[in-house]
C-alpha cells in the first residue's frame, strides 16, 4: 500500500445502487447484478484508453452503514438509451492498495486488505468515509483508493 494524491478530479459516469456491508455479505448483495448491467450496457474503449471505476460514496456514517456504489468509467460516449449517473472523484489524499491477478478475487482481496488494515488499532491512517473508488487498471491489476485525513 501507497499514499497518493489526486492531483485532479476525474469525472465518472455509470450505475450505482445503495448498499451495505451486511447485505453484500449475505445471498442478496446488489453489486454484483450492478457490475452485470454495466457490463452489458457500457461498451468500454480499453483500446482508447478508458478505464472502468467502482465508486463509493454517500456513506451515511462508517463501514457499518449504508453506502452507494457506482459502477462506471471515464468515456464520454454513452449509449444512447442509457440513463448514467455521474459523479466526481475528488482530488485529494488516499490510501492506495494494489493487487495483480484474476478478477474478482483480486478485487475481493484487496477490500480484505482494506478492512484487515483499518481495523488495526495502531492503523497510521484514518478513513475520511467521503468517496474510496476502485480503479481497474486493465484486466488483472485493481488499485482501490482510500480517502483518508
């Protein structure tokens, strides 16, 4: 894990849905039929250089809480009747993990990190709970950014 910062906004357009830890953990977890209607809407231009973004924001207190997720990605061409959503990623401090291999389980390792690393009680950084985002870098490499104070 790395400390960076952002050093500009990045504006992301997608689907998102209202979530929680709770619901994701058990049989009716909503992110996954929210990547599903991504991908099946949003013809991503990885040749021209568009990347694909998880983001999270509106937390309505901490890792306990409901939360909303947008599944999206930094083109400009949007299929004509789909109706995105879109949403800055601020610049700013974040915490950085990184993980290589096969989707999804390096998404889902690297979440892991994240919750194993901010529940250490001598955790050096602390979660702002503001907007965290996934950036899938191509298709065996995500960094998932962490806002932190």
């Amino acid at each position: 894990m790395e400390i960076r910062r952002l050093a500009k906004p990045i504006d992301i357009g997608g689907f998102s849905v209202e979530t929680n830890n709770e619901v994701e953990f058990s049989q009716n977890g909503k992110i996954p039929g929210l990547w599903q209607r991504f991908d099946n809407t949003i013809p991503v231009d990885y040749l021209g250089g568009e990347r694909v973004y998880g983001v999270y924001f509106n937390y309505e207190s901490d890792h306990a809480g409901n939360f909303t997720v947008l599944a999206g990605y930094d083109g400009k061409k949007v299929p004509e009747n789909a109706e995105v959503e879109n949403i800055t990623i601020p610049q700013g401090k974040y915490l950085v993990f990184t993980k290589q291999g096969e989707m999804p389980q390096i998404a889902i390792d690297a979440w892991t990190d994240v919750w194993k690393y901010f529940t250490e009680e001598n955790a050096e950084y602390e979660r702002t709970f503001t907007v965290d985002f996934e950036h899938y870098v191509n298709g065996n490499h995500i960094d998932v950014y962490i806002a932190i104070n």
